[in-house]
C-alpha cells in the first residue's frame, strides 16, 4: 500500500464487513426486474451459488422497494437497494430490509429530503454508498474543469459524501466509476489519499463480455495492487454470473483471494493431436461443479511442457496423439483415449472432493 493511502474504515453491509483491512468483497447487480420477486431470487440465489458477496437491486418505483421485504426472506447475502431521484423509495427499501443503499446525494432532492433519507438510515443502521460516475457530475463541476476529468469525480463525491458527513452520520461507502479506464484508475490513485471512507470500485459501462473483462482487468488490477477498493464489480453487459466469476478471477490473479478450483491450460499449437480447446471449455465447465474445494487443474496439449507444466498442478490432463495422460501431483496415473479424458478427470476430482470431505 502507497505511504499516503489512507486504511479505511470498518463498515458493516448486513452480515459482510468491509474496510480496515478486510478482505475484498464481490458485488454484482440483477437485471431482473425487482418487482419481480420470483425472477430476483432466482438470479440472486445463482450469483451465490457463482460466488457474489453483495448484491445490489434497481429500485425504480415504490413497489420495487416494497419487494425487499420478500426477496430479503428467500436470500443469504446483504441486498443493496440501488436508488436515483425519489428520497422515499430509499426509505421505503430500508424500512422492507436493505442492507445497504446507493444514492447519489445531489439528486435525491432538497437537504430536507436527504436528512429524512440518513435519519432512517441510522434507525436501521443501514450504510450509505455515494455513486458518482463520470455521466452524472454535477453541472458547475463540469463547468469549472470543462469536461470529466478524475479530479471532477472525486470532488463530486466527496463533496456528496460531505454531505451527509456534515448530519453526523459517518456509515458511508464512496463509489466512483468511469468507462475511461485510466481516469478511472488516477481517480481512485486521488481520492484515496483524502478519504478514509471505503471504497466500491469498478469501471463503469466497460462493455461486452471481451471488451468488458479487458478494461475491468486492468483498471481492478492496477487500483486493487495500490492495496485501494474495500468491494469491486466487474460490469459485463449480458449474464451478471460472468461478473462473479471474472472478479475471482481478478482476486485470484492478485493473491488477494484463494480457495476453489482454478484451471491452466496452453495456447496451442501444431504439435497439439488432440481437441485441446474443446476438451479445455468441457473442464472449465465441469469444474463449476468443484469451486468448493481448493485445486489447480492443468490441460496441456502435448509431451513437450504438458507434463512439468502439469506437474505444477494438483490434477492434470496431458495430450497426446488422439489419447492423453491423467497426472495427478506429478505423477502420470492413467492413459486414456481421449474421448474417456474428462470422465477419467472427473473420477479423480470426486476422490480429492470425497478426501477433503465436501
């Protein structure tokens, strides 16, 4: 951590806890449609299965905000109510069970509104996220830096977050997003050096499920190696799971998560006899199955690394000419035709399931 990176403060999300040095925390948003209460717990219940810490609901209208009463009931991880303009529905989603709400206070209304907002939100303990993004900076910021700059985000939010501080109530989070991912990165390198208010990171609007998981990768990676952001999203437009698993996938990379299953595997080449990119998705998707125990899987496409890049591995799968080899901690325990590859996989990752009794 940079010497003028200030440790956050500790701020309790439901039964999560984040900042102070807590570990960094997965969030993801439905895009169901909330009223929906049937189609929200479906989506929510596999985004736990995938791994998400927190999840975060549009809360477009009253009955919206009505029905956190009952997805709260059917769910096992902090529900956060998403909200824009209407001060009432942000009462109306912490009253009906919120963990946690997103505003922005500089559109919620007059300062009446907004002290009627934070006097609920300390009845119900229920901490507060100030969300700016580079689309909805107030019009003299604009004005007096002439266009989104990441000096613009963070004054926009901790003037926001002043706000509030300035009523007495300190439970916040501050988020601020940009699709430009350096200004992104510059502004969390900026305000985290002035706040010690945790920190949602995430690059706003990043796009498809390639583009997407570029820019978060390396903008997350950049801030997230600063030892800034308490709580991180990967926005994907499509499947929020995919968010899930990219941001494990980020954590991992850093060392800042462990546990669950993890796959390498090479690039390819001409020496390769075998289906490696069909028989790579086909593990992939067999270890969805696994992510409860803690294992590196290896596929390798021929004899020249598959079997010392495999040795790395706690199971692998070796190619060879329309066959491969099973090698387990090093040590080659089966040949097989390849069509048997993934079963014989399978078979051997069921024993260490069975060994560390999950």
């Amino acid at each position: 951590m940079g010497n003028n990176i200030k440790t956050t403060r500790v701020v309790k999300i439901g039964d999560r806890v984040i900042g102070g040095g807590n570990p960094v925390l997965i969030q993801s948003m439905t895009n169901t449609k909330t009223q929906n209460v049937e189609s929200t717990v479906a989506q929510i219940k596999e985004l736990e299965k995938a791994g998400c810490d927190i999840i975060r609901c549009a809360v477009p209208d009253m009955k919206a905000a009505l029905a956190f009463k009952e997805i709260k009931k059917a769910i096992n991880i902090p529900l956060v109510a998403d909200i824009h303009f209407d001060y009432r529905l942000a009462i109306a989603a912490m009253e009906n069970g919120a963990d946690k709400i997103r505003i922005n206070p500089g559109n919620i209304g007059s300062e009446e509104k907004l002290r009627a907002v934070i006097d609920v939100a300390k009845k119900y303990r229920v901490p507060i996220r100030v969300g700016v993004n580079s689309g909805s900076l107030e019009k003299e910021i604009l004005e007096k830096y002439g266009t989104v700059t990441s000096e613009a985000l963070v004054e926009s939010a901790l003037n926001n977050a002043k706000l509030i501080e300035d009523m007495n109530y300190h439970n916040l989070v501050i988020s601020i997003k940009s699709s430009n991912v350096m200004e992104c990165i510059k502004a969390h390198e900026l305000i985290a050096t002035r706040t010690d208010i945790p920190l949602h990171v995430g690059i706003t609007e990043s796009g498809s499920l390639i583009s997407g998981n570029i820019k978060s990768s390396v903008g997350l990676g950049i801030i997230l190696y600063q030892g800034i952001g308490d709580t991180i999203r990967v926005s994907l437009t499509g499947n929020p799971v995919e968010e899930i698993k990219s941001a494990k996938m980020i954590l991992k990379a850093l060392g800042l998560r462990k546990g669950g299953a993890e796959i390498v595997s090479c690039p390819t080449c001409g020496r390769t006899d075998i289906d490696l990119i069909g028989l790579e998705e086909k593990v992939n998707k067999l270890l969805e199955d696994y992510m409860d125990i803690d294992i590196k899987v290896a596929v390798m496409g021929c004899v020249v690394n598959g079997p010392g890049e495999a040795r790395e591995a706690d199971l692998g799968i070796c190619g060879g000419k329309n066959a491969g080899l099973i090698i387990k901690k090093g040590e080659i325990i089966k040949r097989l035709p390849e069509s048997e590859l993934l079963m014989g996989l399978k078979e051997e990752l069921d024993i260490v399931k069975a060994e560390k009794g999950k």
